[in-house]
C-alpha cells in the first residue's frame, strides 16, 4: 500500500513539476528582455511581473518531493506480517 502511495505521490509531483516548469518558460523565460526596471513587462495586454523565480522554486520543491517518492516507492518495504 505504501508503494501504491508512493508511486501516486511521484506522479502528482512530477506532473506538477513539468507544470511549474512550463509556466516558468511561457510567463517569465520568453520575455525576459521585456522587463522594465519596476519588474513589469507588457506583452499582448497582459502585464507580466518579475516575480516567476516562485515558478521555480516550486518546481524544484515538487522534484524533490518527486525523487523522494521514487525513492520509497523503490525501498518501501514497511508492511507489518
């Protein structure tokens, strides 16, 4: 049972971590040249901050996590016989 949760851990890390990822790419890395020195960049009527370094940190949380879940998943023996 510990692995089965293990492994539904891993998946939903991971999937969040690809998510985070990709807004990472789409809000902050294509226009990072649009920045002004507030932070702020305006492209096609929506005003972007320079605060996606959260995207980041979030994704990279969700690798851990998702390394740790890989790792319990593979060493989870815990089951009472």
């Amino acid at each position: 049972m510990i692995r089965l949760l293990a492994a539904i851990w891993t998946l939903l890390s991971t999937v969040t971590a690809i998510a985070f990822g990709w807004l990472f790419v789409t809000v902050y890395w294509n226009n990072r040249a649009c920045f002004d020195e507030n932070g702020r960049c305006f492209v096609d009527g929506v005003v972007h901050h320079d605060t996606s370094f959260i995207y980041v940190w979030i994704g990279l949380l969700a690798v851990v996590s998702a390394l740790g879940g890989v790792v319990i998943a593979r060493r989870g023996r815990w089951s009472v016989r």
